[in-house]
C-alpha cells in the first residue's frame, strides 16, 4: 500500500475513532444506570483505547506529511481535547466511587439496605415511645409482660412495630426484660442500655440477648433501641465479640 492509501486509511480511522468515543462513554452512563459493571468498565476500555488509537494516527498523519515536504499543520489548540480528557478523568472517578459501595451493583445488597432502615425508623419510633412513655410514668419503664399494650396509646400504628424481613409476626420486636419497672434515672448510662431490639418472640415478648433472632435479619447484624432514646444497627459479630458498646445489664447509677 502506497503512503497516499496509507494515509486515506489513516483518515477513516481518525474519524472512526472519534465516533467511538462518545460512544463507549454512552455505554459506560448505561452500564451504570442499569448496575451492568462488566459493560460499563469494558465500554470506558474501549473508549480509552480508541483515544489512544486517535492520537496515535494523528501523530502519524503529520510526520506522513512532513515526510512528503509539506509544511506540518501548526498544532492548534483544540477544544474539544481538553473536554474529553475531563470526560476520561470523570468517569473513571464515577466508576470508582460507584465500584467502592458494595450495594452499587448487587441489587440484593441495596434491598436488603432499604429493609435495614426501615426496621431502624421503626425501632427509632419504638425507642421515642418509650421516651414519652417515661415523661407520663415518673421515668419508670413499663412492666415486661404487656410493654407493647402500654405503648400501643403512642404509637398506633402497628406496622411501626413490623419488620419486612419478620413480615408474620404482628411484633418483630422485643423488649430487655432487665428494665421492667426500672427508673432510666437509676441507670449509669442509658445510652449503652439496650430497650428494645429486633426477635421472634412477637406481641409483649421480652428478654435478653437470647432473645435475638437466629440469624441476623439486616445485613449480618440487628437494630437496637437504647434507653436513651437512640438507634443503632450493630452486627452480630461485635455484639458477640463485646465491642459493640451496648447491652442488657442495668448498671445502677451511683
């Protein structure tokens, strides 16, 4: 092939290149807006790649002809290459944020998540509850046996006391049975004091730590309610290990 068809073909590959782009960046919006991670990283490849086989051709054209005693083309600022270099530069760093959550592109992950919080707003109006059930009872917990009756007068709505992952259990929770009847101001420290938390054991049940369910309902771990009136999801495994911070024993103030 002469260097006149060597270059015609040069042209049509510059020009096929640069409609690649646009399109492999196209791909990668696709393959993030449908959690397609295998498109969207092959796509932003083939983007780069035909970048590069873009500059590549461009560089050859001009020594091409130069070498042919033509006067180089001046190398004029283009706009549109620092624009693509933004572009290249942004969705990698899109691409890397997105692939640093586990839940971007495992849509169980950011179901199971969803159902977390819900249980966790439902456990923060449980735990509220209880505040305003200490405010009308002189700060005296209610008795273990009947903690969801004596409650119902705050809440009344009885999906608050549900979880999507418990859905046949009228009550998915439990209350500490260390609390029955104790005032929180008898409490060393109410916010390391667990009042209430997800289990089994349905309408007024009530226990301690055996009371938890088997398996951990939330992404390996449970929502607590604390006797201050604050939330927290902890995951078994610190719970287990003692380093969760919270539990079922009342330590008296002194």
């Amino acid at each position: 092939m002469g260097e006149q068809g060597r270059a015609a073909r040069d042209v049509w590959l510059i020009w096929v290149a640069r409609g690649v782009v646009p399109a492999a960046f196209g791909l990668v919006l696709v393959g993030i807006a449908r959690m397609l991670p295998i498109l969207a990283w092959a796509a932003y490849a083939i983007g780069i790649a035909a970048l590069v086989i873009e500059s590549s051709l461009v560089r050859r054209s001009r020594r091409l002809a130069v070498g042919e005693g033509e006067a180089a083309p001046a190398r004029q600022p283009s706009a549109a290459r620092p624009f693509m270099g933004c572009v290249v530069v942004g969705v990698a760093l899109v691409l890397l944020m997105l692939l640093g959550s586990p839940s971007t592109f495992c849509p169980g992950c950011r179901r199971d998540g969803a159902r977390k919080t819900v249980c966790l707003s439902n456990a923060m109006n449980i735990a509220l509850a209880f505040q305003m059930y200490l405010e009308d009872n002189d700060g005296a917990f209610p008795p273990a046996d009947a903690w969801c009756d004596l409650l119902w007068d705050y809440v009344k709505n009885e999906q608050v006391f549900g979880c999507l992952e418990a859905e046949g259990l009228r009550c998915a929770f439990a209350y500490n049975r260390a609390l029955s009847g104790v005032r929180v101001n008898d409490i060393a420290e109410p916010d390391a004091v667990v009042v209430v938390f997800e289990s089994p054991r349905g309408w007024n049940g009530a226990g301690g730590p055996e009371a938890l369910p088997a398996k951990p309902r939330h992404l390996e771990g449970d929502n607590y309610g604390l006797a201050s009136g604050r939330v927290v999801w902890v995951k078994r495994e610190d719970l287990a290990m003692g380093t969760a911070g919270i539990g079922w024993s009342v330590e008296p103030a002194k």
